[in-house]
C-alpha cells in the first residue's frame, strides 16, 4: 500500500497539489460521478432487466411496472444529480487549469529575452501546453477512469 509520504513524493500527488484547496471537491465529485453511474446504470438496469424478463415469463404486469418505476426512477434522479455533481466537477477542474495556466503565463512573462532569443520560442510554448494539457487530461480522463474502475468493481459484487 502506498504510504502517505510516498504518496506525497509521487507525480500523482504532485498534480493533485496542484489543486490546493479545490481538492476535496474534486475527490468528492470524481468519486460521486463514478457511484452515481455505476449505481444508475448497471446496478439498477440490471435490476430493471431482471423484472422485465421475469415479467414476461411470468405475465405478470405487476413487475413490468416495477421496472418501468425503476427505470424512470434511476433516470430522474440520477441524470440531474449526476449533471449537477458533473458540473461541480468540471468547474473545479476548469478553474485549476485557468490557475496554473496564468501562473504559467506569468512566469514565462518574467523570463530573460535572450532566453526566446537562444532558443526558438515555440519549443518552449509547446512543451508548456503540453505539460498544461497532459495535466488536464490527468484530472479530466486519468484519475476519472480509475475511480469509474473502482466504482463499478465495488457494485458488481453488490
């Protein structure tokens, strides 16, 4: 298990410093999209699934309206929620983004101009955006992924 000061140590907890106070809600909503999904999604279709199978095998109307309750239920509810905590999420990404690319702007504004002058100025802008946009999609697609892994994983065995 990774102890708390490797952790500390490690790239991973180097980018999500990044995020200084912003980082709570970003853990929170991450983990949040993720339950909120996975629960939504595959945890209740498969229950919607199950009664409407059964429903038609049985011929019993009752478990047809079970599902279609559940079904309009799991969209209802959990589409608006999941909107709601998808832009808490994205608003704090955004706005650390906007944070670290200011800061970027600012210390390359300091630089010496024999600085641009010895090396072609596009090679610094580039592995400047690039660095900013392999962080993001850290924050957007990396560590979203792994805890949609461990949210479904945690539900299947539900």
């Amino acid at each position: 298990m990774i102890g708390t000061a490797s952790l500390r140590q490690s790239e991973l907890g180097r980018v999500l410093r990044l995020m200084r106070g912003r980082l709570p809600i970003y853990v929170l909503t991450t983990l949040l999209r993720a339950a909120i999904a996975a629960l939504c999604l595959n945890l209740a279709m498969a229950f919607v699934l199950r009664d409407a199978l059964n429903a038609a095998v049985q011929q019993d109307a009752g478990l047809l309206r079970r599902a279609l309750l559940l079904a309009l239920s799991a969209f209802f509810v959990g589409e608006p929620l999941l909107a709601l905590v998808e832009y808490l999420h994205q608003r704090t990404v955004i706005a650390t983004m906007t944070r670290l690319r200011q800061a970027a702007f600012a210390k390359m504004s300091t630089l010496p101009v024999r600085r641009f002058e010895r090396e072609h100025s596009g090679d610094l802008l580039t592995r400047l955006t690039g660095n900013l946009q392999d962080i993001e999609n850290v924050y957007q697609e990396d560590l979203t992924s792994l805890a949609y892994g461990l949210a479904y994983s945690g539900f299947a065995l539900i």
